[in-house]
C-alpha cells in the first residue's frame, strides 16, 4: 500500500473520486448517503406494519432491544433518543435468550437486518414463550419474520443496505415510532423530528460527498486527523455517548482501525489517566518538545470529542479539551447540531459514518469485507441437530 505509513495516510487518494469508486466496489459511500431515505422509509415501514396496535397494550414496564453488532446499536439509539426522563428503562440486550426479569409486561424488540442472526433468534424464541409482547425488526421472508408471523407480531420490514452497520436508520426508526406511539418519546407532531433528522442527514451527505475536496469535506479531514493514531472518542450530553461507541464500531468495520470509545463524565474517572501514558504527547514530568522521530512506534493518542452538551465554556467536553492539550494530545472536538436529540445524533453519525469509510478508502482497504466476523461465525455456527 504505497503513500501508507502510522503517520498518516495518502491524502491525495481522497480527492481522486476514480480512486475512491474502485476501491469501494460494493458501494458502502453510497449505502451512507442512503441514510436521510432510510428514515423516511423506515417510518413508512413502520406506518405500513401496524405497529400503532402495540399502543393498545399500553405502557410496558420496560423496553427490551435485543440485537447484535450493526442491529444492536439501534436499541442504544431507542436509549439515547428516549434519555433519562423516559419513564420506563430502555435496556440493550447482546446474547442469547433474554434476562431472566423479561416477562408479559415487557415489550421485546428483536432487531436483525438479516433476519437470521442466531442470537436474536433465540431471545425472540424466549419472548414468544414468556408471553411477552414482541415486535420484529429484520428482512422479510427470514427466520425471524417467520417467528413474528406465527406469534402474531408486527413485522418491520428491513432492506439491508450493503451490511447492518449501514443500515442503521433504517432499523432505529421504527424502534423510535413505537415509543413515540407508547408515549416514552416526543418526535413532535406527525413525528417531524424524524424528519428534521433526515433533512440533517442530507446536509451531511451533500457536504461529505466524494467529489467535495479535502479541506471543504469535513468528513475527509476528520479521516486524515485520524489516521495515525489511536483514536480515544468520548462523546457528552444525551446522544454524544451512543455516537462515540458507533464511531469506534464503525471505524473497525469500516476502515479495520481500533478506537477507544468513552462516555463523559465516567471516561473522567478512568480513561483520562491515558493522557499521562506512553501514547500521550507528553506524560506527566516528560518534555513533550522532544524529538520522536526515532522512537520505535510513532503512535499517538488523539481525543476525539463528540459534544452534545452545548456551547457552555465550563462543559465536561471543554474541560477535556484543556486537559488533553496540556499534555500535548491532540484533539478534535465536533459539536452536536440540530434542535432534537435525533437531529443531533444525525448530525454526528452522519460525518463518523463517512469519516470511516474514507479513513478506509485512504488506506486503500475495501470498508465492506468483515472476514473475521465471518470466520468467528463459521467457527462458533451449532451443529444442526
């Protein structure tokens, strides 16, 4: 991989769009800039299921997603979206069955894009026999909406947009209208959050589109800052936490590049100490001024800061921003825009998305393969009995 190295990466392949094109031959640019449409279509989706008929169950005494990977994060969307004034908890399951607690008075989400994913699966199996209510999430004529159909449960139809993890919108959308429905989230009339956040979602593909220059392209330059180091993305306020773990995933999928992922205030009470490391700037009592060039790994640390908490110069993200630079790290700070939580977490996946594909493009690795994920599938798949 020539122009390739730990201290950076080819810049001039961002703005060669033939480059880009044939480097990414199953479209993954492309899936990202379908992420506006998938909102409008996951609600449709949603409209055309007949998920209003969950209303007549009314308020559940807890909210169950259970999904894995690009599937699971729509649940971590629900809980974002809905915040700590929602009145019932919102809790994210990643495994096999379900928690032991889950019962009739718990509504059960099974997301699967695919339809087939064995854990989901079985948590779905689980809901159908404790008789709690369940809605799917996934691809028509699968495992899982074959389940939905014999238990009676509303379906939502999925259309996978080259992989789970680009599919996202699509999936945490009717997630969104069914707890707008139940009354544990406010999209405003005629759910128009959901379209602010669409029409935020199109702002972001227009200015991170593959022909838009690097230094106009705020999701190229983001992919340069990147490279070359390990990235440690905190996110603050209600939807920067969810956005900071969806840039971590996506930057491994994506571009097959690790990342730190961390929630303010807790990353203040543990992570933060990392500035002082060996992969800081400078530690604690260390000349940050001195010369590195011959040192054995030129890896850095760089924060990363996904704000959600305001313009406020006191903010938890603010504060980091001091610290971190005092130690000579290097930090990106991006702010949260919109006036909704769904605007404002559009606002932010939307350039994290596309950050990591061209962070991928750049170093001339194709975003959609995932073979260890394939391979850890195949090695772990349960005989059929």
């Amino acid at each position: 991989m020539s122009g390739i190295s730990l201290d950076g990466i080819d810049e001039t392949r961002l703005d060669d769009v033939a480059a880009l094109e044939s480097g990414d031959p199953a479209q993954m640019l492309r899936a990202v800039a379908s992420s506006a449409a998938q909102v409008r279509m996951g609600m449709t989706a949603a409209a055309d299921a007949g998920i209003d008929q969950v209303r007549e169950l009314g308020r559940p005494r807890a909210i169950v997603v259970a999904g894995m990977g690009g599937s699971g994060i729509s649940g971590d969307v629900l809980a974002a979206i809905a915040g700590p004034a929602c009145p019932v908890p919102v809790v994210v399951h990643r495994g096999y069955g379900l928690p032991g607690w889950v019962g009739a008075a718990d509504l059960v989400f099974a997301v699967s894009c695919s339809g087939g994913t064995e854990e989901t699966l079985t948590a779905t199996d689980e809901a159908i026999r404790r008789g709690a209510p369940l809605v799917g999430v996934g691809r028509v004529g699968s495992p899982l909406a074959d389940r939905c159909a014999s238990a009676r449960a509303p379906f939502v139809s999925v259309t996978m947009h080259v992989g789970p993890r680009a599919t996202l919108w699509a999936l945490a959308t009717p997630l969104l209208v069914v707890a707008a429905r139940l009354g544990l989230v406010d999209l405003g009339p005629g759910d128009e959050q959901l379209e602010q956040a669409a029409a935020r979602l199109e702002q972001v593909a227009e200015a991170c589109r593959p022909d838009r220059e690097l230094f106009v392209n705020p999701a190229k330059t983001l992919a340069v800052e990147l490279a070359g180091s390990l990235p440690m993305v905190w996110g603050g306020g209600q939807v920067g936490p969810v956005a900071a773990y969806r840039m971590a995933c996506q930057l491994a999928e994506n571009a097959k590049y690790p990342c730190v992922s961390g929630a303010l205030p807790e990353a203040h009470h543990n992570q933060v100490v990392a500035f002082d490391g060996l992969l800081a700037g400078g530690a604690a009592a260390d000349d940050i001024f001195r010369d590195r060039v011959d040192e054995e790994s030129p890896l850095r640390l760089r924060l990363v800061l996904l704000d959600d908490e305001g313009a406020d110069d006191a903010s938890r993200a603010a504060v980091s921003e001091e610290v971190a630079q005092g130690r000579g790290v290097p930090v990106t700070r991006l702010r949260a825009e919109g006036s909704s939580t769904v605007e404002r977490l559009a606002s932010l996946v939307g350039l994290v998305d596309y950050a990591s594909v061209y962070l991928a493009l750049a170093q001339e690795i194709d975003p959609t393969p995932v073979a260890p994920i394939d391979e850890l599938k195949k090695r772990l798949a349960r005989p059929v009995v």
